[in-house]
C-alpha cells in the first residue's frame, strides 16, 4: 500500500499536505448526494421522454466523475497558473457565448446551447468561474496601482458578459453574474459611491427586463400574484413540502416528482422535500452553508488580495447559486431557471461547478511563501512619524 509522508517532495505528497481535506470531504458528500437524489428523481422523467430508465441517472455519474477528477487536477494547479488558466478560459467561453448566438439551436425561446455532436455545451456555465478570477484580480489591481485603469476594464467586462447573456437571452445568469460583480467590488474595499451607482443600474436593468422579456413578466406576476395556478411548477414544488411533512414519504414514494418535466434539474430539491422530508433538505442546506463558511474562513487567511477576493467571489456565488435554486423550490423567488449545484442534471452545470471548486481548492492551499508576503500596516502614519522621531532623539 502506497503511503505519502511528509518526507516525500513530489507534486502529490505537496498537494495533499496543503490542500484542504475537510473541504473536499464536503464537497464528495455533496456529489454523492446529488447522486442519490438523481436515482430518485430522473427515472420517471426518463421514462416520460422515452430514454432508458436510468438514462439521467447516468449521465449523472459519468459527469460527477469526470466532474470530481477536473476539480482534483485544477487543485495542483499555483494561483498563478490558475489565473491563467482562467484567462484562457474567459477567452473561450467569450468566444462561445458570441458563437451561440449565430449557430446554437433555439430551444424555449432562447439561445444557450452549442452542439458539438457526442454532447451540448452552455458556455454561460463555464465562464463563470473565470470571470470571477479575472475579476478579482482586476479589483485588486485597482487597489493595487491606482494608475493602472483596473476598474474601467472590469466595468467593460462586466458589462460585456452581461451583454452577451441578455441577447440569449438569460436573465437569471445575467441577475447571477451582475450579483456576483457588486459583492466582489464590495469586497475589493472599493469607493461605496460606486457600488450604489452600479446598483441603480443594475435595478433599472431588471425593471427593463420586466418590460421587454415576456418569460420575465410572465414568472414575476405568477410570483407576486396571490392565486398560483395549480398545475404550475412553483405550486407543485410547494405542495411536495408539505407532502413530505419532516421525515418523507420515503426513497422512491414521491408521486408529484411524476408531474414535474424538471424535476430532475430546476426541481429536484422539491423531490428531496417530498420523499426525504424538510430535515434532510435542511442538511442538504447546512452542507452548502458549511462548504461556503469553510472556504470563507480560508480567505480570511489570505494575504495575496487577488487571491483573497477570487476565493471570496468563487464561493459566494457557488452558494448564491443554491440559495436561489432552493429559494425558488420553496416559493421565496420566481423561477430563474438555474440549477443546484451538483445536485441538479445537467453536465455543463456539473463541470462548471466542478471548475470553480478546484479553483477554490488551488487559492486555499496552504503554501510555505505565505509568511513571507506583508499584511497591511494599519498603525496610522502619525504614530509612525512620531515612533521615527523618538527613535532619532535616543540615538
């Protein structure tokens, strides 16, 4: 039996005393959950489609997999390295959302897929992570070296992605990234002055969208309209909470995941309610409550602040995304259309998530040149001058 040792200098024996075990134990049980909900709740939409049984099922193992061991590689990866990975990425997936525009298949009313023949890509899900990694590093240029015009190139960016998901369109991904934007910026200590304007933009931007898209008038007046059509997926997500009481029907007893055409993907944590029961949703919840706390209390000990704000940036929108998808399966929020990560179907979902979790094992590792990188001096400058001039009268 192979043992690494702390004796050992190879590329694993550094990974694995570096990385974050805990963090990785969380984010397995989490896959592992959104496998046992996948067999709970893809056969019967399945078998409604015509597919084989476990067709989705399937897929879900074979994209975890594949998913799991993206996530391990891009751990090895150096901060540096990852950063320019994620450049690399953002460039391809730019390239992407224009290309789906001209060449993907409408579906729904809006343009979100390439087919590449053996499977479909959404370039929506993978620019994410990079984004959020040219991001950070941007905002900590523009505290970094105010001569250097960091934050104009982070508002084009921005914009430019905003942009492009508006024209699929995608307004749930778009409200996703603009979100993710403020709270980076935020968090990067930049001027509040620009947080507010950015934020009254952003405002006048979903009252547009209320306006001109009618899937986004139609889900927001089904939202705040007291009377819910019964057969709508919001009220049987609803009714399937209070089917499953605290403890469940039981593993494979929910019916209403039957009348769901999403219950595999939007809807599957409203299967989780039903057959399960709300203490097994509130420990799914307490288990992306713990991976985003733990990855948030690593930041903390970051000095790089592009480092610090990418794993801060990362992880909240890992957990903003499940707290909307859950958000809608309990009726808080109208329907946005995006997935809970790794427990939803879907293989760009998983491998996106996949990507931006590796990304967040990279940042947190703990690294032997850390002490040698200054925190910042906060004792104010007239102390500093008056300790100077105390020192000089002694000597």
């Amino acid at each position: 039996m192979m043992r690494v040792t702390r004796a050992d200098r190879s590329r694993l024996a550094d990974w694995w005393f570096t990385v974050d075990h805990v963090l990785i134990v969380a984010i397995i049980a989490l896959m592992l959950s959104g496998l046992v909900l996948s067999l709970a709740a893809s056969p019967a939409i399945a078998l409604k489609k015509g597919l084989p049984t476990f067709y989705f099922f399937e897929r879900h193992v074979a994209f975890s997999a594949a998913g799991f061991a993206t996530m391990i590689a891009i751990s090895f990866l150096t901060p540096s390295l990852a950063r320019r990975s994620a450049a690399v990425l953002l460039a391809g997936t730019l390239t992407a959302l224009v290309w789906v525009l001209f060449d993907g298949p409408l579906i729904n009313g809006s343009r979100r897929w390439l087919d590449l023949g053996i499977a479909s890509l959404q370039p929506s899900e993978f620019i994410k992570p990079a984004f959020v990694m040219i991001l950070a590093w941007l905002f900590a240029e523009a505290r970094r070296r105010p001569d250097m015009p960091a934050l104009p190139i982070a508002i084009v960016l921005g914009a430019l992605v905003c942009g492009l998901l508006v024209l699929q369109p995608d307004v749930g991904q778009t409200i996703l990234i603009a979100a993710i934007w403020g709270v980076m910026y935020l968090l990067a200590g930049l001027p509040l002055a620009g947080a507010a304007l950015l934020g009254g933009v952003g405002l006048v931007g979903l009252i547009v969208a209320y306006f001109v898209f009618p899937h986004v008038h139609d889900r927001i007046d089904r939202f705040i309209s007291a009377s819910q059509e019964l057969n709508s997926q919001a009220a049987r997500a609803f009714e399937s909470f209070s089917q499953g009481g605290f403890f469940g029907r039981g593993p494979g007893e929910g019916t209403i995941k039957t009348r769901f055409p999403d219950a595999h993907t939007d809807y599957i944590y409203a299967v989780l309610a039903e057959e399960y029961g709300a203490v097994a949703c509130l420990a799914l919840a307490a288990l992306f409550g713990f991976i985003v706390v733990k990855a948030l209390i690593s930041a903390l000990s970051e000095p790089r602040p592009a480092n610090r704000i990418a794993i801060q940036g990362l992880i909240v929108m890992f957990g903003l995304q499940a707290l909307v998808n859950m958000g809608v399966n309990v009726g808080l929020l109208p329907a946005t259309g995006m997935t809970l990560p790794f427990i939803s179907a879907g293989g760009s979902s998983i491998l996106a998530i996949s990507v931006t979790l590796g990304m967040v094992l990279a940042l947190t590792r703990r690294r032997a040149d850390s002490a040698s990188f200054e925190r910042p001096d906060f004792t104010p400058a007239t102390n500093q001058s008056h300790d100077a001039t105390a020192i000089g009268r002694r000597g």
